[in-house]
C-alpha cells in the first residue's frame, strides 16, 4: 500500500503567474508574497514539480495530497488558475500527486479543502458537504487567515490563530456537523488545532467524551512531534490520525521521524492504512 503524506501546498505555474499579475494583494513581487496580513520570503524552487517528487523520494513516500491553502486568500480567478495547472501537475507526476480542489466539487480532485472559519457556518456549506458525503470524498479542514495584534511577533497567527480556528471548526463539527453528513470524512490539519488536549475540558462540561470520537473524523500531524502524537495515538487510537507535514512551508523530517519512532504498526497505519482508506 502506498504510503501518504496528506498535507502539502505545490504552486502551479499558471497560479505563480497569476499571483505576478496581480496589482492588489495577495500577489507576488519577485520571491516575496503579499498578503493582507503581511509579506512572506518564498522559495519559488520549492514548487517545482521535480523538487517535490524528490522530497517525496527523500521521505520514502509514494503520495502527496495537495491543497491551496486558504491563507492565500484567493480569489475567483486564482482559484481558477490554481484548478487548471494542479490537474496538470497530478497528470505529469505519474501517480504521486492527488489534489484536494478550492471549497468546490470538481472533476479530477479526490476531495475538497475549506478554511477552518467556514465550518461556523455549515448551513453555507450544506451542498458542498452533501455533495462529497454522496460521492465518498474528502474534506479537508485547513487554517485561514489570521491576524495578530499589534506588536506580536512573527509566529503569533500560525501558533495562535491557526489553532484556534482549527478547535472552532474541530468543535463546529462534533455539536452539528458529524451528526448531520455521518458517511463524510473530514481531515482536520495540525491535529484539529490541539483537540486532544480538550477533550478532558469538553467531559468536565458533561460531554461523553467517547461520544468525540467519530470513526470518520481524522486528524493530521502537521508540525508536531512526541509528545503531541502520544497524547493523540492514546487519546483517538491509531485508526484516526493521518501523516501530513505542511510542506513546503515545514519542513517535513522532524514530524515524520516522530511517526516513525512509535514503531513500524503505527507508521504503516498512520502513512499507509488510514489516508490508504480515504484516498486509495
């Protein structure tokens, strides 16, 4: 069975190009990315379709899924040209890349991924959510933009904000969603945001906490390591978690090398076995 790695970004060129076009923001000026929120230092080789496929080679992973994440920003039109190139990219990678489209069911993708701040409103997301529960396909739940305060630092949205988005959405769909598309896998990225650790807090406010642990609700792994991972092999049990590393925007050794410390089961279930379930 392959093994997976279900969370990376890959910028086609016809989305790099159109990023360059752009006068407002978000844009691209050189290898510096403009974004409402701030400017961010790309590494445009980083999303060369050899230089992926190598670290692929690197990781001894067969697949990559590959979302555009929702911290882009993007709007119609570079939706549009993100579609158009990923397909060709997944077409030119002989099997070893999948591609989840922008919040739409599209022909050609095996899921769809959302921002994490859209769950709050799952009556908007009703067709889109029923749509993929009919077809046996993929949400994947990702971190959007987020602001931080005046004078913090650099890292405060991804530690701060990306979290707390993710528990939202993560609580969003256990109080109504997972009840309402029971067949829907959902992936939560970087472990929901730390859901494992409230799930005491959620029985300490009279929820079961057995009741959280729905057989189609995965988490992946992106930017953690031992002792995170712990918590969620004990706390959700192997069957739930998935590999995903971020990449390009971690790097993916130090997560992969935790995996892969608890031993050969839990690596094969967790980068083979469970996303083999959803995306094989």
């Amino acid at each position: 069975m392959p093994a997976y790695d279900v969370h990376q970004h890959l910028w086609p060129e016809a989305l790099i190009e159109a990023l360059r076009a752009r006068s407002e923001r978000p844009r691209l000026r050189g290898n510096t990315l403009e974004l409402a929120s701030g400017d961010w230092e790309i590494d445009l080789t980083a999303h060369a379709l050899e230089a992926r496929l190598a670290l692929l080679d690197r990781d001894e992973l067969d697949v990559a899924v590959i979302s555009c994440a929702p911290t882009l920003e993007p709007d119609e039109d570079l939706i549009d040209a993100y579609h158009e190139g990923i397909l060709e990219l997944v077409a030119a990678a002989g099997g070893r890349l999948q591609a989840l489209s922008c919040g739409t069911v599209r022909e050609g993708f095996v899921g769809a991924c959302v921002g994490a701040e859209a769950l709050a409103d799952l009556a908007e997301l009703m067709p889109l959510l029923s749509e993929l529960e009919r077809r046996g396909s993929v949400l994947f739940v990702h971190p959007g933009p987020a602001e931080a305060p005046y004078g913090a630092p650099a890292w405060w949205p991804a530690v701060v904000g990306y979290t707390a988005q993710m528990q939202a959405a993560y609580a969003a769909w256990l109080a109504q969603g997972a009840g309402a598309w029971p067949k829907l896998n959902v992936v939560f990225a970087i472990l929901a945001g730390g859901a494992p650790f409230q799930l005491e807090r959620l029985a300490s406010r009279g929820v079961d906490s057995r009741s959280v642990l729905e057989a189609n609700i995965y988490l992946d792994t992106a930017s953690y390591g031992d002792r995170a991972l712990e918590l969620s092999l004990a706390t959700y049990g192997v069957g739930r978690l998935l590999y995903g590393s971020d990449l390009p925007v971690i790097d993916s050794e130090a997560t992969l090398r935790s995996v892969r410390g608890f031993g050969q089961a839990v690596a094969d279930a967790v980068c083979r076995d469970n996303p083999g379930r959803l995306f094989g």
